[in-house]
C-alpha cells in the first residue's frame, strides 16, 4: 500500500477531480471493475462500495447462453490465476432482462464486454445490446475464431478489424476494444482496429499459458492452456500500455495485475486515462474503493488537479 493512501483530504477546496472522459462517456473516477471478475455487480453487493466505482465490466457476453468449460477453471500460481472459464454466461438477451436492471440501479457506467465465435455472431449481439441502456462496449477479441480454425480474432489485423467494423455497423455509443498481449504485432491489430471505428483500449487481456499436474502427470486443465492474470503480469502490461500509447491517439485503459493504489498510479503515469482491477478483488473485495481513495490522496499530496495531469508520458528523462 502507498503511504500516502492513508493521507486524509483536508478541505474540499483541494480535492482533486477525479473525473474521466472515455469516447465521451463520463466516469466519476478511473477504476473500473474488469470484466470476468465482478459478474453482473449483484454478486459483490454487500461487500464494498460499488456506487463510488467508476464503472463495471461485465462478465463476457455472447449472443446465446454457454455453459463454459468442464473440469479446472482456477490454479493458482505463485504470481497469480490461471483461468480456464470458457465464457459461461446467460446469453445477452438474458443479460438485458434479468442483470441490466439491478447493475443500472448500481451508479457506475455500465460495459458490456461482447464476446463471440463468428463475426456475425458480434453483430448480432451489439445489435441487441444498442437496444439497451449499456452505455459502452469492451469489445473481446481474444475469442477463437471458429471460421478460423481457431485463432484469436485479436492476433491479426485483418479479422481483428472485421470484427470492430461489424460491431460498428450497428453500435453508435462508444466502442472500446480489450486487446491481446498474444498477438505478435499489437500495434499493427491497435491501428487496424483504430481504422475500422474503436474508440479506446482496454489492455491487457490475459497471457497465454498452463501449468501440469506433476501427480497425474497431465496438465491441469483440460484445453491445456488457460489465461493468466494477476501481479505477474503487470510489468508486461504497463510496457505494452507504455507502446501502445506512443502508437495510437485514443484513449488507454490499463489492465494486469493491478493490487494496490500504487500499481494503478503506475498505468496513470505511463498514459492510461483509467484502469481496470480484476482478480486482486477477489482476495480483497474492497480494494478498489480503497485503491480510489489512494489515488485522491497522492494527487493532493502532489497538488496534481486532474487525472489527466499525471501522465509522464511527454516528459524527458
């Protein structure tokens, strides 16, 4: 924890302001609940503050109900979770009649996170979510593209701009695109992805990898590979915010491994305009209230106005 995140705001003649602006979209402050780790809001009620939050990522969505994958779907590491979930999820016309009213209720801005096999199913998907009071979409294209055999739509340029294009056609509200630290040119997907109408970033999305059970000698999992997140990756992750944000002119939200105030100031440092905090939440449900409160208190311990103001990012070392 940083020191200063016990430091009390003395007047609220010098209370920073929080505030952040993402495709036009306002949000109280920049933390944000990252998708897969919060549900749909209800199951974190009672456990922290969830009106004070910025906003909240929903759980993956897809077009028609998934029941996710069978057997492990959580290890542990020693520098954070591999997960193997498979987007279990209601579906979104599910997601629109039972979840939307209560996480409206909530406060926070509201993000779908839309996920999908094939480019028609996206579409189809942000049609009926453009019906809904969703204020945005993080767009996932870390899926596996199933006309593809396979690939994640998110590790090329070309079927990564099929997807935002597609979505666009039928989603006017701000759009923004959760990127993959996997694909082997993220500024070449960044660009294409910029060309074909994202408004934002939201990076990153989890590493690719899997552990092996040494006592049934066969790999925990049973696709082999999961996703990893947690504080192992959040050195990776600001370096690609870091790039990124020399790349590409829209607006950057950080995620990986972010536990504690100081780690979220870091991403507001290397350019981020907020963050997202996800699995750290669940070993500590009111961290992120906690993380907010630390970040009012650095910027008024270093007379710093706006979050906008503590980027580094044009300054020389």
């Amino acid at each position: 924890m940083l020191e200063h995140e016990q430091i009390p705001l003395k007047n609220t003649a010098t209370v920073p302001d929080l505030s952040v602006c993402i495709g036009g979209i306002r949000f109280k402050n920049p933390v944000i609940a990252a998708s897969g780790t919060f549900g749909y809001g209800r199951e974190y009620q009672g456990l922290l503050d969830i009106p004070c939050l910025g906003g909240i990522c929903t759980k993956g969505l897809t077009l028609h109900p998934r029941q996710g994958n069978t057997g492990p779907r959580l290890h542990e590491t020693p520098g954070g979770i591999l997960n193997s979930i498979g987007l279990e999820n209601p579906g979104i016309p599910a997601f629109i009649e039972q979840e939307l009213p209560l996480l409206r209720e909530l406060g926070p801005v509201v993000i779908a996170n839309l996920a999908g096999s094939t480019v028609d199913e996206y579409r189809e998907g942000a049609r009926l979510l453009a019906r809904s009071s969703v204020d945005m979409i993080e767009l996932n294209i870390s899926c596996p593209n199933v006309k593809a055999g396979g690939m994640a739509f998110g590790l090329d340029p070309k079927p990564a701009a099929s997807v935002v294009q597609a979505v666009r056609e039928v989603w006017d509200k701000p759009l923004m695109v959760k990127l993959s630290p996997n694909a082997p040119d993220l500024h070449a997907v960044a660009g294409a992805c910029v060309t074909a109408g994202a408004d934002a970033f939201s990076l990153v999305n989890t590493f690719q990898a899997m552990a092996i059970d040494i006592y049934r000698r066969k790999p925990v999992f049973q696709h082999i590979k999961a996703g990893l997140s947690g504080p192992g990756i959040r050195p990776l992750a600001l370096r690609m915010v870091w790039d990124l944000g020399e790349a590409v002119r829209v607006p950057l939200v950080g995620v990986g491994g972010i536990a504690n105030a100081a780690d979220a100031l870091e991403f507001l440092l290397a350019g981020a305009v907020a963050v997202q905090v996800g699995s750290a939440t669940f070993s500590h449900p009111p961290l992120m209230p906690e993380i907010i409160q630390g970040i009012a208190a650095y910027m008024q311990q270093y007379r710093i106005a706006r979050i906008a103001d503590l980027s580094i990012r044009n300054k020389t070392f």
